[in-house]
C-alpha cells in the first residue's frame, strides 16, 4: 500500500449523499420560537439519549422539590411530615439525575434510578401505616412513581445495551438470508459490492486479487481510508480480511456464510473489529463508526439481505414529506426521512 | 401535489409537497383516486402510536391508477386501475414465501427502531410511523408504491372504487380476525366494536358458517350497520351488563369466539376505565384495553380470542389467568393483505360481499382535517369517511 494515503488521512469531500438527504424544505426562517417549542412537546422522543435527559431533569426537578419543601411535598402526597427522610431522597434524586446528564454509563445512573424507584415505594409503603398519612394522597403517589419505575427499567434497559463501546472491541452480529452460502459468498469475495450494504463506506476498490483500498466516509464530507488484504479465503464458507501492515488504522474482518437448517437460506456471521489510533484519524474513525457499531452492522447485514433478496434496499429517502419540524429535521437525517 | 400531513397530536392539514419519485426498480407511482380515513389513523391522529413526526404524510388505504413504473415492475402498466395492501412486502422473503405478508423482513428501512420496541420488526407499512418504516402514505395526490410487482392488485373496471377500496385493510383485516376463529357448525362468535373492521369481522363469521353473531357497540346507528352486515343480536354496552348478557344468550358457557375489534382507545365504565386512561394520558400505558379483557373474561373454556384491533404497546391488568386456566387461545397480528385481496375480490364480483354499506361520508381531500374531526368524534353517525383526491365534489359529501 501507499503511505500517501495518510498523509492526508481527512480529504475534504463532497459527497453527493448530503445533498441528497438536505430535505425540499431546509428554510427553518419561517419558523418562531413558540411554534418550535410546541414541535417539541408534541413529538415523541426517540433516542435513549433524549429519555435520559428527560429522566435526568425529572430527577433533579423532584430532588430539589423534596431538599427545598419537604414539608409541603409530604402533605402533598400524603406521607405527613418526614423532612429528614424526604432530603435523603432529594439528595438521592439529584445525585441520580447528574449522572443521568453527564451522559457517562448512563445505564448505570439509570438502574440507580430504578433503586430509588424502589426505596420510594417502599417508603411509601411505610408511611401508609403512619397515622398521620392520607391513604388516599398515597395510593396516588404509589401509582405515580410505579408508573415512573415503569419509565425507569425501560430507559435502563434500553441504555445498558447501548453504552459507548471501546472502539477496538470485536462486534459480532449475524442475519438469516433467503440465498445460498455460494452467493453470498461470490458477492461478498468481490470487495467493490461492500459499499452497497455497508453505510460507513464510500468505495472499496480491488488493487490485486486479494487487496483493496477502502475509502470510509465521515461527517461534513470528510473521509478516512486505508488498504486492506484477504488473509483467508475459504471458497463459499467465509472470508477474513484486515489492514495491511502499517496502516494508521487496525481493521480486521470475518464473515462466514452457513447453511441454515432445515434449508432455510443461510445464517450470515460478521466480526468486525476497529482500533482507531489516538488523535485526528482516531476521532474521525470514531465518528464513522457511531455511537453503536452493532446496530451499524447489524443495520449493514440488513442492507444486504435486502440487496439479496430484493435485488434493492428499502428506503424512504427522496420521498415528499410536509412541512417538518426542528426535530423531525435533526433527528430524521442519514437514515430516514 | 396536495397531501394529508400529521401536524401534531389532534392536528391534521393539507399541505402541498413535491410529487413522489421513483426511488428503486420495483417502485411504482399510482394517482390516488379514493382513499379512506382507517381506525388506525385516529391512534396517529390522538399521539398514541409513538415515531411520529411533523409533515408524515398519512393514509393506508388507497386505490388509484398507475402512472409510473420503475423498470422492475414488468406486471403492471401505465393506466392500470390498482388497489394496493397496506402492508409493504417484498414477496422473496421467508415471510413473505409463507404468505405472512405483514410480517415481510424487507420493508422497514427502520427495523432498528421496531426492534427497540417489539424485538422483531414487521413490515414496513404506508402512512403509519417511523417505527413500520417512515413511508409517505395515500391520503395523497399521487404516492409512491414499493414493491409494485408484489402488492398492487388490478380491479375490473365493472367495479367502482367503492366497492373496491376496502380490499387495502378493513375487509381483509375484519375476514382474518374471523378466519382466526376456526368457525364450526353452531358456533357462537360476539365482536367488540362495530367500526368497519368490526363490522366486516361480524359479515365475515356469517360467510365463514357461524350459527350465531352477537354485535356489541354503544353507538345505534353502528349497532344498526352491524344488523345490516348480519349480527343475529345486538348489544349496547351502555344499556346491558355485556358479561351477564353473553353468559345468558350462551347457556352459561361463553362465546365459541370473541373478536376485539376495538383496539388500544376502548371505551369502557367505570374505575379501570379511569385507571387506564390517567395512565394513557401520562404516557405511562400506552395502551387502553378494556374491550381486550372484557373478551378474555367473557370467552369461553378453550375457545378464541381474536384480536383485529390495533395495540402499539403495553397494557397493564390484562387477565393472564383467564387465558391460561380457560385454556383460550390468542390470535392477532396485522393483516397479510396480499393473501386475502384475490378471493374477496372473487365474493364482491359476484356479489357476495358490497363493502360499500360502511361509507357514511365521502369528501375532497382538502377537507381532510373535518373528516378526522368528525370520524374521531363519531358526529354525524361516522363510521367511515372516503376521500376522493382530484375530485371538486364527490357525490354524496356529508350525507349518510
Ligand atoms: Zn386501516
Ligand atoms: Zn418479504
């Protein structure tokens, strides 16, 4: 391979793809304030990130209500006067809710939500014996926070799944497909096909039998690329490629292709494996990747059942839409429309 | 080209947008000529079903005429008179091979997020959120069709849309719900909800040999649709205990079959009906399901619980114990369009089934946002609202 390729590891490139996705009706001018914080609390969130953040300032909004006005919130929901044990909570909340905004494990900050779901419930549960407490304010408070535990194992769930890997962990991820390993494999063994199905790239071109160059495209039409070898070819069960020797970029790859039982199609195996060196190629490198290298991939094997099967992959992009919203424009982008 | 758009919970506008393209081989483009307001849409139209964003174009049951056809559409032409499934479905797939149509694994460019909610994804389907795949739907101008070569089914011109039109979703959807029922000699089968799904559910039991149906709405004028479609009895959930009612109509022993035609919005009395929808209202359930366990109670030992209505997601206090001490078996799912459209065109041409009797308004699509209003609050005896793009004044507009 060239080392000329990385002297510039970031090329400015214009691809045609933003273009594409720049929606008919990019002029948000028109648009006031009031109309766009009304978009906002009529549109459902979509990403965890967003639930997050919603549980996050519900956390801290309830933390400094139960530190600021104990009193006023126990009789509100009818556990009577317990300033001390409402603070504790309060302290809890807030606690629970920074981590939940700093974004860092957020599965974790969450699942401590969920604890604190469950100390709540079984203080209220305490406080129904208490004299002094309204079982009626209570009941309502219990229904209340079950129905925010509800939110909280979700929002846990969800998250936990979907950290922030270490980018050069191995992601494996794998797909039924209506075809045969023969195919498969034929289609896959010529590299030119991968940019077909594989979002992250933009061109992989054969340089000899068994090396390729690969261009991966990154945000504001930026771009990384590499050279990559076939280190095993085992004709129709599977390939394993991975950089050459002196790349900035360590990429290995497997995919193996095998016959599904009861002769249903072929189960597709993918292992894939970034380590983005440090600085700017690493950033970018990260960047292409995403936040979530598994559903990319498992995304990309999609594309290709598609391709397989259908001989197209299924898109809405380029399709008429209304008028949208703030939101609708900044989270339907690459991927949908 | 003008268009239905989802502006936000309760809002719906026509607003003009750009005419659809041709975007893969297997597309085609069909100029909508009669399309119809679903059941399904007011739970868009109410914020119950989530992904949806500003500017959606909605609309899932439409007919038309093709205009264009991508170069992997070599069964349809230019001119062909077309209803087209609500599902969207590749025809290769494993599903798709099976005749499970809605459940086709090629549709939805989406599947990441209905895997987040569901674990699997279904098919991709028009007009009807990101979560099925994001499509712009039929309550259009013109709408673009993938898979054009699989979904799209031509009708004779002998028969006028009207006719026609309910082969995209209700007809199909009310026959599967009924088919599910595995219906023998002297069965007995009640449907919840005399919307058109209900109220095809209820023609599609008799055709299919139940000896007895029971109709239960509290709308007369439904009530009265429901007679007309072939309910043997009807009950007015507001006027009789529907638990008691059944037992009694049944010797005690139940319905053979229950359909809950209803779905996630369910009407119902009383303190679970308030439990459901504080907890609907504060997003904490997004489901409402009264007329799901009313059903679950009222089967009898060993018999069907048929679901045609339309759930988006969880449901709290759902009677698990009935369905496993009474041995019942449960049956839903979207409907496999494809699989039902060819036969049921077969009983409209002669003259079993006229779908028509359900239409009470027929308007422009510019006045799409009355015709939800209208629908949604069942004013003027609505049950189902047929818009006709292209047309200044459709025949009959706001006369039932
Ligand atoms: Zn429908
Ligand atoms: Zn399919």
């Amino acid at each position: 391979m060239s080392t000329e390729s990385f002297d510039t590891p970031t090329s400015a490139r214009s691809t045609s793809e933003t273009a594409q996705y720049a929606s008919p009706y990019s002029s948000y001018s028109e648009w006031s304030q009031e109309e766009m914080e009304m978009e906002a609390r009529r549109e459902f969130p979509l990403e965890p990130r967003q639930l997050s953040n919603f549980l996050g300032w519900f956390s801290i909004g309830l933390g400094l209500a139960e530190i600021l006005a104990p009193r006023a919130l126990g009789r509100a929901i009818g556990v009577g006067d317990h300033p001390a044990i409402m603070r504790a909570l309060g302290v809890r909340e807030i606690t629970s809710g920074l981590g939940l905004l700093s974004q860092r494990a957020t599965g974790a900050w969450a699942w401590s939500r969920v604890g604190g779901d469950a100390m709540d419930l079984a203080l209220l549960g305490a406080a129904a014996r208490n004299p002094d407490a309204n079982p009626q304010r209570i009941a309502m408070a219990a229904t209340a926070v079950l129905g925010v535990a509800a939110l909280d194992v979700y929002a846990s769930r969800e998250l936990s799944g979907r950290e922030l890997p270490a980018t050069d962990e191995v992601v494996s991820q794998s797909l039924a497909i209506n075809s045969t390993p023969q195919a498969l494999y034929a289609f896959w063994r010529n590299v030119e096909n991968l940019p077909r199905f594989m979002a992250h790239l933009e061109s992989v071109t054969a340089t000899g039998d068994r090396t390729s160059h690969w261009i991966a495209k990154a945000p504001a039409g930026m771009s990384v690329e590499w050279d990559a070898e076939i280190v095993r070819d085992d004709a129709n069960e599977g390939l394993a490629w991975q950089t050459v020797e002196g790349s900035e970029i360590q990429h290995q790859g497997t995919v193996r292709f095998e016959p599904a039982r009861s002769g249903r199609g072929t189960i597709v195996r993918v292992e894939m494996r970034y380590v983005p060196p440090a600085g700017k190629v690493g950033v970018q490198l990260a960047r292409i990747l995403g936040e979530e290298p598994k559903v990319q991939i498992k995304d990309d094997l999609r594309r290709l059942k598609q391709l397989i099967e259908t001989g197209e992959v299924a898109t809405t992009l380029g399709q008429p839409t209304g008028r949208r919203s703030l939101i609708g424009r900044t989270t339907l982008g690459r991927r949908m429309q | 080209m003008k268009a239905v758009c989802w502006q936000g919970i309760g809002e719906i506008g026509v607003e003009t947008v750009p005419d659809p393209q041709i975007l893969n081989p297997r597309d085609a483009i069909i100029k909508v000529s009669s399309t119809a307001i679903c059941g399904s849409d007011l739970h868009l139209y109410g914020g119950y079903v989530p992904t949806m964003y500003r500017g959606d174009i909605l609309g899932h049951e439409f007919m038309g005429e093709v205009v264009e056809v991508g170069p992997g559409v070599t069964n349809l032409s230019v001119g062909d008179r077309v209803v087209v499934p609500f599902p969207i479905s590749c025809g290769n797939c494993y599903f798709c091979e099976k005749e499970l149509f809605s459940l086709c694994e090629n549709s939805n460019p989406n599947a990441h997020l209905a895997e987040k909610f569901w674990g699997h994804s279904p098919a991709g389907i028009f007009g009807y959120s990101h979560i099925t795949g994001g499509y712009a739907g039929g309550q259009a101008e013109y709408v673009r069709v993938p898979f054009a070569d699989v979904g799209p089914m031509k009708v004779p011109e002998s028969l006028e849309d009207e006719k026609v039109l309910f082969l995209t979703d209700v007809l199909p959807t009310g026959y599967m719900a009924a088919e599910a029922c595995d219906i023998q000699p002297g069965d007995t089968i009640a449907v919840w909800g005399c919307g058109p799904v209900g109220l095809f559910s209820i023609q599609s039991a008799k055709l299919l040999g139940a000896s007895f149906v029971i109709a239960i709405d509290r709308f007369p004028e439904r009530l009265a649709k429901a007679k007309q479609a072939g309910a043997d009895v009807t009950l007015n959930y507001e006027d009789v205990s529907v638990l008691s009612t059944l037992k009694d109509l049944t010797g005690g022993r139940g319905p053979d079959a229950c359909i809950d035609a209803v779905g996630l919005e369910a009407h119902m009395h009383g303190a679970t009906h308030i439990y459901d929808r504080v907890k609907q209202a504060m997003r904490m359930e997004s489901d409402r399901p009264g007329a799901l366990r009313e059903a679950i109670v009222a089967c009898r030992n060993g018999g069907t619980v048929s679901v045609p209505g339309v759930y988006g997601g969880l449901i709290d206090k759902l009677p698990f114990g009935a369905i496993v001490n009474k041995a019942l078996t449960i049956k839903s799912g979207q409907t496999h369009v494809h699989r039902y459209m060819r036969p049921l065109l077969e009983r409209i041409e002669n003259g079993e089934i006229d779908p028509s009797f359900i239409i009470t308004h027929r308007i422009r699509l510019d006045e799409a946002a009355l015709g939800y209003e209208v629908f949604r609050n069942k004013e003027e005896e609505c049950v189902k609202v047929v818009m006709k793009p292209g047309v200044e004044k459709p025949t009959g507009a706001h006369v039932h």
